[in-house]
C-alpha cells in the first residue's frame, strides 16, 4: 500500500518541474492529484505524463476566481482535500533596491505570496482534518543573494503563515509546513539564470551540482504522508547544506 493510498491532494503549479515531479510521486504512492497550470496545453502534457489517476484545471493561482473554479472541481469529483501542496510561484527578475519596480513586486507578492495566502483558505472548507498543508519557500528567503531581495521576501511571509495557520488550526490537526527548496535545475531557473549565475550557484553546493526536481518530491512526500505526523510548523531547507554554510 502506497504512502498517500485513497487520498486526495491538490497541487498547484503542478504542470512543471519539482511540482510535476512531486504529483507524479504522490500518484505512486496512491493519490489522486489535481494539478493546476496557466498554460492549457503544458498542463496537458503533464497530465499526460502522470498518465492515472490526476485531473488537470487549467487557472492561475494568483486569481482568486481560477482558484474557486479549481476548488469548485475538486469538491464536485472528490468531496474533500488530504493534503495542499500550493507550489505555484514567480521567480521575478533581477533588481537591486533603487530599481525594484511595482510591475515586479506586484507580480512576485501576488503570486508567490497574496496566491499562497488565499490558495490554502480556499482549500480549507473542503479540508479533511489530520490533513497536510505544504508551501514552497525558497532558501533565497535566508541567504541573502544581492538582486533578490523582493523574491526573497515574498518567500519569507511562507515561514510567518505557517507558524500562525498550525496555531489557528490545530483544533483540526493540520500540519502547516514550509519546504524551501534550493538551486534546483528547472524550466524556471533556465528562464532565471544565465549559464554563467547557473556556475556560480552550483559552485555554492557542496556536492557541486544542482539539485533534481525528483529530490524535492521525496521530501514534499515526506511532509505529505503519516511518516511526518509530529513535523509541524517547520521550514525544511532542501539544498545540499547551501544554506548551512
């Protein structure tokens, strides 16, 4: 019996990447996955992948109407909701302070930060209790790096929502956790990063080399499953020791 067997678990911004990789685990292990991406025809392609078991809704988690019409789906196919890995976020461009634009910051905190907020109280109504509730952080909230400081802290709010929501709903035994992944190699971070800043970060791993989507998705199906009943509240650094050192 799979680790996730018979349950129901919504991951948004699944249709790419460490998301995609992680509801292809979850299905593995016996769930039913909903996936959400912007792009149609990328989310049918990933659906594709997954093959069983996962239904695609096509929405952006940063619009508060895509996300009732997924949460809609979901309780009209299934009913209710064991685990919410809200994993849909933005990387933003490059900008030292003194030219940070609003077009940026807006962008980064509705998606990364607004979307998150609102994806997990969405979700709630439709909550089983004892279920799971998973944000994608990022260890750039701890770090630091020059350029980044408003992706950064659209980041850093996961760690304050998680500490407050496992207090608000700990009367229903929902775990909050934050999994704040580091230099992985994605289709986001093509888009991010030049060959050059790719060198350079990897050049801070200690192994030397990026991390794997796959390597994400056992650790999001570790906060997902039983094997992380008494794991509440934490932000769990995914980065081969970057951040510690």
């Amino acid at each position: 019996m799979g680790k996730l067997e018979g349950k129901t678990v919504v991951v948004t911004g699944g249709s790419s990447g460490m998301a995609l990789s992680s509801a292809k685990l979850f299905v593995e292990e016996g769930a039913h996955v909903f996936i959400t991406g912007r792009r149609q025809e990328v989310l049918d392609e990933a659906v594709a992948s997954i093959g069983r078991n996962v239904t695609g809704v096509q929405g952006d988690a940063a619009n508060l109407g895509d996300l009732d019409r997924l949460f809609e789906t979901v309780k009209r196919e299934k009913g209710s909701i064991d685990v919410l890995f809200a994993s849909a976020g933005a990387g933003g461009e490059a900008q030292k302070i003194g030219e940070i634009t609003e077009k940026n910051f807006d962008t980064l905190f509705g998606l990364n930060t607004r979307g998150t907020l609102f994806t997990v109280q969405k979700a709630l109504p439709l909550f089983n209790d004892g279920g799971s509730i998973i944000m994608t952080g990022s260890i750039a909230s701890v770090k630091g790096w020059p350029d980044y400081s408003a992706y950064s802290a659209s980041k850093a709010a996961l760690r304050a929502f998680a500490r407050a929501w496992l207090n608000e709903l700990k009367h229903r035994q929902i775990r909050v956790n934050v999994l704040s992944p580091g230099q992985i190699a994605t289709p986001i971070q093509d888009k991010m990063f030049d060959a050059a800043t790719k060198r350079q970060f990897e050049a801070l791993i200690p192994r030397g080399k990026m991390g794997r989507p796959e390597e994400i998705a056992t650790v999001a199906l570790f906060l997902a499953s039983d094997d992380s009943s008494f794991v509440n509240g934490i932000e769990l650094s995914v980065d081969g020791g970057t951040s510690a050192i």
